[in-house]
C-alpha cells in the first residue's frame, strides 16, 4: 500500500526563511522551491517543496497551517514507516541554530551572548539537542 505521510512539525511561518536556509543546509544539491507541487501522486500544493529529499528519494512539501506552524507530507510507499521523520532529522539542528541566533539579534536582552556547543539530552523520553548561550563581554563592575 502506498501514500501521503503527513506529520507536525515545530518549523514556523515567521521563521519561513530560516526553515529554508535550514533545508538547503540539510539536503545539500536537493533543490528548494516555494509555492510549489509535489512531483508525487496527487500533486499536492505546498508552501515549500524540497525535491527528492526523503529517504527514498521522494519530494517532501511544507505547507502552512492556521497555527501559524508548518505540516510537512511525503510519499511513502509501504505501510507503518518514519520515513517522513527520518527525513527532517537533519533539519531540525541548522533550523535551531539559525531561529536561536535570530532571536539573540532581535531581543536587547540577549545581544551579549553567544551560541555555544550543542548537546545530546534526552528529555520526556524524547531525545533532542540543546543549544548552549554563554555570555560575552565583561560583566565588570566599578
């Protein structure tokens, strides 16, 4: 059996153009076109279009939804596989990054930090990585 996989995502519409830096980071030579279709069955209309990104070589499609975050959809041949999550792995670190230190741009309060390491935690059961601000600058008194 085969068909569209779709899944949440926490990529956001005001981080449109971080998630797309994030894409090119992640899927090197893939090519990254907005308000594009799917090469897939049905041809579905997406936001963001990665081609031929998946696992197995298939496009993968971003589209918008009202929460303000993005559904991503592939097609997956066969029934029961992580294929779709398996191929936004490599996108979540480059996308955390680059939404960390646009937020570090943007908020006066955290302009004297700087991105450290990332690091491999595991939190609820889930595993995820964590980004590391440390603080620049003298901290000096009188």
């Amino acid at each position: 059996m085969s068909h569209m996989v779709r899944g949440k995502t926490s990529f956001t519409v005001e981080n449109k153009d971080l998630l797309i830096e994030a894409l090119k980071e992640a899927f090197p030579g893939k090519e990254v076109v907005e308000n594009a279709q799917m090469a897939q069955r049905g041809r579905a209309m997406n936001d963001i279009v990665v081609r031929g990104a998946s696992k197995r070589g298939y496009d993968i499609g971003f589209r918008a939804k009202e929460d303000g975050t993005y559904e991503a959809s592939t097609y997956e041949p066969g029934y029961g596989s992580k294929a779709l999550d398996e191929s936004l792995r490599p996108v979540y670190e480059p996308y955390g990054k680059a939404v960390a230190k646009d937020m570090m741009k943007r908020n006066p309060n955290l302009r004297n930090f700087r991105m450290g390491k990332t690091k491999d935690v595991e939190r609820n059961g889930k595993k995820m990585k964590r980004i590391r601000l440390t603080q620049v600058g003298g901290g000096g008194g009188y």
